[in-house]
C-alpha cells in the first residue's frame, strides 16, 4: 500500500472512531435527562397521593371551604393525566397553588392546625416539594447539558443526522429553569 491509501485508512478510522465517541456521547446525555425525568415523575407521584390525604383530614374541619378541596382533587386528577413536559409543568404549577390554598386553611381554622395527621401531611408536603425542587434542578441541569452539546457545532450535525432532539426544560410556571 502506498502512502495515500494508508492516509485514507488512518483519516476514515478516524472519522469513524470519533463518530462512535460522538454518539455514545449523545445517548449519555439523553439516557441522564431520561433518568433524571423519571427522578420527578416520582415525587410527581409522591405529591399526587398526598392530596387525597390533605383533602380527606381538611375536610372535617373546613366544611366552608370545600371549593378549595375540590379544587385541589380536581387539578390533582390533571396533573396525573398531563403528558408532556410543559403539559406537566402547567398542571402542576395548579396543583401547587391550589396546595397553598389548602395549607393557608390552617389560620383560619386553629383545630386542623392542631391536627397530628395534619401535621404530619403538611411535613411530608414539604419534603416531597423539597425533593422535587431538587430533582427538577438535575433534570434542567441535565437538560442544558444534553441540548449544549447537541447544538454545539461539528456535533450538531451528528445529532441531525442520528435524529437527536432538543429535551424541553421543566418548569413550573414562575419558577427558574
């Protein structure tokens, strides 16, 4: 073989390798905000089953205020059935107000604030808000990672090529991707 036909073989390994690293690279980063988004679906999940509960121990108590628990179960029940990421970060951007509402009922009625089950849903609430913060952080984080690199010229090409799409950030309304 002469020297050409070596430089070609060296040059088409070489575009060949990198395009291994390249791709494997891409299903890294999309396989992390997959695992990631699954890390929110959980506590998703997690805040879903506590609103039944939440309504259930208010109801006793603020029988003047059923509207707000009825509010509550409905935009649960939307929530579950959201698909998509924005979808998601609409719904649950209800949910949450519509969550508030049912913790401010604690000042206007001092028994359900003096409620043990109460209590106990209200702490577990936040730790599920806390653990969702923090799970949302690593998804959009995750995210920027994998559309940073997608979009990032030579890679970019590859991504077209292979058909990797942009991951959409989420957020709940008012909040920071």
């Amino acid at each position: 073989m002469d020297t050409w036909a070596y430089l070609l073989v060296a040059g088409a390994s070489l575009v060949l390798v990198t395009t291994v690293i390249v791709f494997n690279r891409m299903v890294q980063l999309r396989n992390r905000v997959r695992r990631a988004w699954k890390d929110i679906d959980v506590q998703l999940k997690l805040r879903h089953e506590l609103v039944p509960l939440l309504v259930a121990t208010t109801e006793g108590y603020a029988t003047q205020e059923l509207q707000v628990l009825e509010r509550a179960a409905r935009l649960r029940a939307e929530a579950q059935s959201a698909t998509g990421v924005k979808e998601k970060g609409a719904r649950e951007t209800e949910l949450a107000s519509a969550l508030a509402e049912v913790f401010a009922l604690k000042e206007s009625y001092p028994d359900l604030k003096a409620d043990a089950a109460f209590g106990r849903l209200f702490q577990e609430t936040v730790t599920v808000e806390n653990h969702l913060a923090a799970a949302r952080k690593y998804y959009n984080g995750s995210v920027r990672a994998y559309n940073t690199f997608i979009q990032s010229f030579p890679y970019l090409l590859l991504a077209r090529l292979m058909r990797f799409r942009e991951a959409e950030y989420f957020q709940e309304e008012g909040g920071s991707g």
